[in-house]
C-alpha cells in the first residue's frame, strides 16, 4: 500500500467532494475485486512461513522440544504445538514436505 497526495493524483473537483467528507485525514481506498492479490504473494511472506514451520517440524520430529523451538523461534509454546499439529495433519493426508 503506497501514500499517494490527491492534490497531485485527483481532479480539483472530486478532491473538493472528497475533502467534504474527509479534510485532512488519511483514507483507505481497497482494491477492486479483480485486482485483489492472495496474502504473502507481493513480498513471499506465505514462502517464507511455510519453510520455518517445515523446519519446525523436521527439528520436533529429530527430539527438538517445543519450549526450545519457542525460544529459537521467539514463538509461544501453543503456536509451535499448532504448527506440529498442522504439519502432522498435512502428513496424515499425503502432502509431501517440501524443502525450501
């Protein structure tokens, strides 16, 4: 999301009507529907995540304990069992780990 002036952006009119129902203050204006894009697919966050949980996963299944995956991670213990909890489920179902 990019701060754009409307001064420069909007024609004079339709910057007054705007400015007749927000002076000054920041607006949020959404994306169209057809231009909406998936989380984590502009900075690859989803990539990102997906690999730390299967290496999660890889170090609890090798006898890493979760209080100590918490702390290497600065997760609480409940998100590390979630995460365990979701990696085991996906095995159970036939997904295949992949390495990052």
């Amino acid at each position: 999301m990019g701060y754009q002036n409307g001064k420069t952006l909007l024609p004079k009119h339709l910057l007054a009507l705007i400015q007749e129902y927000i002076d000054g203050e920041s607006i949020y204006i959404p994306r169209k529907d057809q231009c909406k894009r998936a989380w984590g697919t502009v900075n690859q966050s989803r990539q990102q995540l997906a690999a730390r949980n299967r290496e999660i996963y890889r170090k609890y299944a090798a006898g890493t304990s979760v209080p100590v995956l918490a702390a290497e991670y600065y997760l609480a213990p409940k998100t590390v069992y979630g995460i365990v909890a979701k990696m085991k489920s996906e095995k159970r179902e036939g997904r295949v780990l992949q390495r990052a």
